[in-house]
C-alpha cells in the first residue's frame, strides 16, 4: 500500500521513522543514479562523523546544606567541654545530568570522476540536527561552504518542515520542502524547488560536468519504492497530526485526506 499522501509523508519526520529512512532514501538515490551514470563516473556513499549532544548547556548540582567547619571558634570554645567537638554537616549530593556526546553519523553521496577520484557532484539528504542550533549544523555549514567555494556541485535536499532552513538569498515563497540545486558554473545563481505536502515530490537534475547532459531524477518513485520495502504502511499510526504544527489550510487537508484511514 502506497503513502496516502501524494508527496513527502511528514509522518515520517518523526524520530522513530526518520534515521532509517534518511539511510534507506539515501541508498535508493545513489542506486538510480549509478544506474544512469556514464562509466566514466561512480557514486559514493560517504559518511560524516561528528560528536554532538542536543543539550549544549553544562548542569551543575548546588547542595542543599553548607559544611559548618570542625576548627571551633573562641566562642565556641569556652563552651566546649573536654572530649567534645563541632559536627560538619552531612552533604547531600543532588542528581544531575550532564552532556554526553554521542557519535552522529550523516550519509551523503558524491558523484566521482572514475579517472581522477574527483568530486563533480555532492547530494545532500539534511538531517534534523543540520537544521537546529548546535554542532550539527556547524559541521554541515563548513562542509556546505566548502562545496560552495569549490567546482564541485551541490544538490540539497530539505524533506523537514521543522527548524532553521539553509542560508539563501533572493525572494522565494516559503514552502514546507525545499531541493537547491546549485551548479558550479552558475554560482551564485542556482534553482530552488520549493514544494508542500500536497504536492508530489518534484523530478529534478543531477549536473555533472559542464556540457555534458544532466541526469533526471524521478524523485517521486524512488520515494514510493522506498515507503513499500519498509512496509511503512504498516508502521505508521496516521492519528494525531505529527510536530510541528500545520498551517490551517494544510491542517484541514491533512484531516480530510486521513479520514477514511483514521475509521478504518
């Protein structure tokens, strides 16, 4: 059975779906496109490692009793009789939390000249921690800088509504998801699908060396492909409207596409 929703599923935004199927989506893109690619190219599936904790912040416990010294005062020691001395309060420690790092690990594909190992072309699936505050999104700007300021091209693919989108210029309308397409030859000028939960997932190129034809991707059937092998039909329970909040419109159309799932 097929996503009922004509495009992205944001039921799969969530945490429980999204890790396998960013790996899952990332794998089925590189296959249709090596399936395309001349010989003289290869594609790699690449991995970036960082180490990253969503809380940035440090707890530190206050005790809740104060050490009263056991070197007595003269005050004190007039009143104190042989054998006897002051008592030091007994600390209680409080439980904190701190900030473990965890390993994150992001996929990506670079299309390769086979000749040279040169990278022609990045494809980037963002993660959530790209597009929230905190060492994920640092160490996806370094990389995306990078290619930026280099001749190699860049597809980004944005399939989350929630946090900060990407740095872009020029007037654009805002929209739920986002694919850039940015070639090296026409920086700082590149394409922007912007596309909603209503709409299917647009076809869009792979650029690869200057003159030589693009590659088509059909972005709708890989998604399709990869809904159906992981049986997320069965998976998701499509009740209450996954985070974060929809605009009214997208709201009501969300509910009255659902209804007839949601009785059954």
């Amino acid at each position: 059975m097929p996503s009922p929703f004509p495009g992205m599923d944001p039921y799969l935004e969530q945490p429980a779906f999204w890790l396998s199927f960013h790996n899952r989506l990332v794998v089925a893109i590189a296959d249709a496109i090596e399936a395309m690619l001349d010989p003289q190219y290869y594609v790699e599936v690449e991995t970036r490692t960082y180490y990253s904790d969503d809380d940035n912040s440090v707890l530190i416990g206050i005790p809740d009793a104060i050490v009263v010294s056991s070197q007595p005062t003269n005050s004190t020691a007039n009143n104190t009789t042989s054998g006897q001395s002051s008592v030091a309060v007994q600390l209680r420690p409080q439980k904190v939390t701190v900030p473990v790092p965890v390993e994150v690990n992001e996929r990506y594909l670079e299309i390769r000249e086979l000749a040279t190992g040169e990278v022609i072309t990045a494809i980037e699936l963002l993660s959530p921690k790209n597009k929230r505050p905190g060492k994920g999104r640092i160490t996806y700007e370094e990389k995306r800088n990078a290619f930026l300021s280099s001749l190699t091209h860049l597809v980004e693919l944005d399939l989350l509504r929630s946090g900060e989108p990407m740095a872009m210029k020029g007037r654009f309308p805002t929209t739920a998801y986002r694919i850039l397409i940015s070639r090296s030859y026409q920086r700082p000028v590149a394409d922007l699908y912007g596309f909603t939960i209503q709409e299917p997932l647009p076809t869009f190129p792979i650029p690869l060396k200057k003159g030589e034809q693009e590659l088509l991707l059909p972005f709708q059937n890989l998604f399709d492909g990869v809904y159906d092998r992981a049986r997320y039909q069965s998976r998701i329970t499509y009740l209450e409207p996954p985070p974060p909040p929809f605009s009214e419109a997208d709201l009501q159309w969300l509910n009255a596409l659902l209804a007839s799932r949601r009785k059954a």
